[in-house]
C-alpha cells in the first residue's frame, strides 16, 4: 500500500468521523443530506458482500467494517434519533434516488465484467459511489450559513478521491497488471464534480468569510 | 482488463 492510498483512507475516515461528531455533538443534521448518506450506505453494502469470502488484509476488512458501522450509525441518527431527526432539512433534500441508482444500475448490469451476483453489485457500487455526493452538493447551494463543519466534511471527501487518483497514478506506473478503466475512470468523473466546490471552499477560506455556494 | 485488482482498495 503506497502513501497516497492511506493518505486517502485517512481521509475518508476523517471525513465520516467528523460528520459523526457533528451530529452527536451538536445533536443536529443541519445541511447534512439523508440521501447522500444512505447512498453510500448502499455503495458500502454491495461493495463490501465480499468481507468474508475475499480476504485481502486485516487493515481493510477492519476498514470496511468501520465504515459499515459508522455510516448506518450516520443514516440511524439522521433517521431515528429523537432531537437529530427533527434537525434534517428534509424539505430542501429533494434530490431522486431512482436518478442515480437506475443509471448505476443499468451499466452495472451493461458492463460488469463477470456475471455474478457480487460482481454486478460491486460494478453497481463503483458507479453508484461516483455520483452519490450530488445530493449533498444540492443541498449545500440551498443551504444558507454553511458550518464549517459541513464544509469540511465535504472537502475531506473530496480530498480522499484526488489522493485516490494519485495512488492509481502511482500503481500504474509501480504495478504490471494494474489496469482498471471503470473504476478510474468513475474516479475520475467523481472528483471532477466536486471541482465546483473546492473552489467555493478555498476561495472562502482566502478571503476568511464562510463558506457559501451560488445557487 | 483485471476483474479483481481493484478488490484491495476500499
């Protein structure tokens, strides 16, 4: 495992770490998008079906528990938590599940490499992860006063894609075999969407003023 | 193309 790969694990881990505490420590969701969460949710469930049958190391099946536990810990809270609930914006997060799991869906079934049922939802999940974070993007434009814990959620999220670029860059050139078109070029499309935000995000952190995106 | 490569990552 190269640097930029933990880098971004690192990253993503953060990223959902900081979410949890906002959310218990604040004991609010504010800006948070549900449907975002359960979206990766969902990636982490078809993704991760291999946790048992697909030993690799005890670094990433820890890992994928982690973020197997943290994430239903996120969708429970938004959900079901007493005071958290009444916090969601569910009025602003209106953005369809069926647009971005019915496309997945369908090039999942169009271009998985083997037909089994793991495969196809491991290819459903790659193309699923590239466009969950739109729910939240839409959100944030609505929301006005972003935190800055939101914002850093998101730019941590973001971060963990671009190091995940670098890793492949890094084991395409270190590694013979590794060739692997869908997923960066799903990676690819992913941290492109975030483009937007990051400039939003820096430009409010050189001019000190909070973070707010144009509608 | 390598079907399981990618299986390492998370």
């Amino acid at each position: 495992m190269n640097v930029f790969r933990l880098a971004g694990d690192m990253m993503h881990l953060l990223s959902i770490v900081v979410l949890l505490l906002k959310i218990t420590g604040i004991k609010s969701c504010r800006g948070i998008s549900l449907k975002t969460q359960e979206l990766y949710l969902l990636v982490f469930i078809t993704r991760y079906l291999d946790i048992f049958t697909n030993f690799v190391s005890l670094y990433n099946t820890v890992m994928k528990l982690v973020f197997l536990g943290t994430s239903s810990a996120i969708v429970y809270y938004m959900r079901y938590d007493r005071i958290i609930k009444l916090t969601y914006d569910k009025e602003q997060d209106t953005f369809k599940y069926l647009l971005l799991v019915a496309p997945s869906a369908v090039l999942a079934l169009a271009t998985s490499h083997v037909y089994t049922v793991l495969e196809v939802l491991w290819t459903f999940s790659i193309y699923l992860e590239a466009v969950a974070i739109m729910p939240q993007l839409v959100l944030l434009q609505r929301t006005q006063n972003i935190d800055n814990l939101t914002g850093n959620y998101v730019f941590l999220l973001g971060s963990y894609r671009g190091l995940y670029i670098l890793n492949w860059i890094y084991r395409f050139f270190t590694e013979k075999h590794y060739r692997q078109w869908l997923v960066w070029t799903c990676g690819v499309v992913q941290t492109i969407i975030y483009c937007d935000f990051f400039y939003y995000y820096f430009l409010s952190w050189q001019n000190n003023e909070k973070l707010a995106l144009p509608a | 193309g390598s079907e399981t490569a990618s299986k390492d990552e998370l």
